[in-house]
C-alpha cells in the first residue's frame, strides 16, 4: 500500500513524495511538464517519468523548487529530500572540479555492478582500495568514466596513487586538498555504442592515509549490484562491525545490519539495487 502524502513528505524517498504529489493534485506528466515551461524551465516527459520512478533525480535545487510551486507543497519539501551530494555537483569545491571534466555530469553510462576491496593496516588506515565496475552506455560516443574519489580528513593528496588495472587508462586527474577531494577520468581507449557494456578496474593506494572507522560509498544513480569488502589484519582486528545508510553525507548513519568477521579476517555488504545515497561499513576499535 502506498504511503499518505504526509508521511512521504517526512521521510520521502523523492520519487515517491514526486508521485504522490502529482497524483494528488490530479495532474498528468503533460500539465506538469506545461507548467513548470510557464516558469522558464523545459523538461522532457521521460526526464519528468524518470524523477517519479527513481530512475533520476533533478541536478538543480532551482528546477525542484518549481515543482514544488507546480505541486503546491510547502517550499523545500521535495529538496530535503535530495541528498546535497547530488545538489553540490554544479556548486562548491566538486563542481569546481566537474567543470574541468566537460559532460562529466552527464548521466551516460548506467553502473551494472561495482564491486569494492578495501584493505585495512595495523595502524587502521584504509590504505588500498581496489574497483571493478561493469558499465552499460546509454548513448553512442561514450569513451570514459569519471570517478569522484573523497579521502579522509587530513589525506595528504599528493601521496595518493591512482591506478588503472584494467580495461581502462588514467587520463586526467584533479585534486582539492582543502576538500579532500580527487576527480579522475578513466579511458577506454576506444567509443563505445548505445547498448554496449564495459568492464573496468582500478586501484587506489595511500600508504600514508589516517586511521579510520568506515568507508562509505555514496550513489548518485541506480547501481544494479553494489559489494562492498572490508578485510583487516590478523593482529588488528575490530570489535564491532556494522553495515550502515545515509540519506547523504551531511546526514547521520543509520544502522542496518550487524557484520560479523569472518576466518579470513573480512566483513562485506550486498546492495541490489541501490537507488541513491550513502552505503558504507562502519568499525570500532578496541579502546
């Protein structure tokens, strides 16, 4: 059973409280779509259907603050309910970063499955992370992927490493060391067609990171199956482990499922599908 208006607008997620809010004013994608042109903004109806279906969500808080006016709902109460993640992709250090990736905000590709390793040390440090990533083009020309990579506070960027380890070669790469903050594109090296999948791997190293309890990964767009592995030393092994979400990264982690250690030291999660948000592992310490 569909959820009350009211409740949605308390907890979303966006698609739904979008859906509702249509279907509660009785109007169809066409009349939406024809009043938010009134205001100056152009939308397709597969873009408007992919919002309501949680295929996509809006880039602009401007465009979802008119359909808020469209729908008659209190200002920001679909904006809320977008992480500001997706929202600070065209603002702040990551859109400042984006700029320099032309069409790297473009949904081109759909990610199949990503599958993440990361190795922890003695001292605690998330110090090699490793990626494969299957992708499917949604449009002809399609020739790289642009990764958006955030180190722990206090990383000393310049001692990162990034590797390509297969099916792909490092091309460009920008860092904000305020931000903690690495945008890197990977090349195929040939275009891809409409239609057409594409598997590859990379490896990301920082011998000289800080310790940390967590590592989260943070989806923009639908990711058909999402692994995540955490594996630890045998001398230093965490106490808890536990599997967490979060609407977006500004917002507070919300417990999900306990992980137990299993005999190769190792913990992971499975997500499928992942919509949006945050998806991590978190662990604390013996004190």
């Amino acid at each position: 059973m569909d959820k009350p208006i009211d409740q949605l607008l308390l907890s979303g997620p966006f698609h739904d409280t979008l859906r509702a809010a249509i279907r509660a004013r009785g109007l169809t994608l066409d009349r939406v779509r024809s009043r938010l042109a009134d205001r100056g903004w152009t939308v397709g109806l597969s873009t408007l259907s992919g919002w309501q279906h949680g295929h996509t969500r809006p880039a602009s808080c401007h465009i979802v603050h008119a359909l808020e006016e469209v729908l008659c709902l209190p200002r920001n109460a679909l904006v809320d309910l977008i992480p500001r993640s997706e929202l600070d992709e065209r603002t702040g250090v990551l859109g400042e970063l984006l700029d320099g990736f032309p069409g790297s905000r473009d949904r081109t590709m759909d990610v199949l499955s990503q599958h993440q390793k990361i190795d922890v040390d003695t001292a605690g440090r998330s110090w090699r992370i490793w990626s494969r990533i299957v992708l499917l083009a949604r449009r002809d020309g399609v020739d790289r992927y642009v990764m958006r990579y955030f180190a722990d506070p206090g990383a000393d960027l310049d001692q990162i490493v990034i590797e390509p380890t297969g099916g792909c070669w490092l091309g460009a790469v920008r860092r904000h060391d305020h931000a903690c903050l690495i945008v890197a594109e990977f090349l195929f090296g040939q275009r891809l067609r409409a239609g057409e999948s594409w598997v590859l791997e990379h490896r990301i190293t920082d011998p000289a990171g800080c310790p940390s309890g967590v590592y989260a990964h943070a989806v923009r767009h639908r990711v058909e199956q999402y692994v995540l592995q955490v594996r630890f030393e045998p001398s230093a092994r965490p106490i808890d482990c536990y599997a967490f979400t979060q609407r977006d990264l500004y917002e507070p982690k919300r417990r999900t499922a306990e992980l137990l250690l299993n005999a190769h030291h190792s913990v992971h999660l499975i997500g499928a599908p992942l919509i949006t948000g945050v998806h991590g592992i978190a662990w604390r310490w013996p004190s």
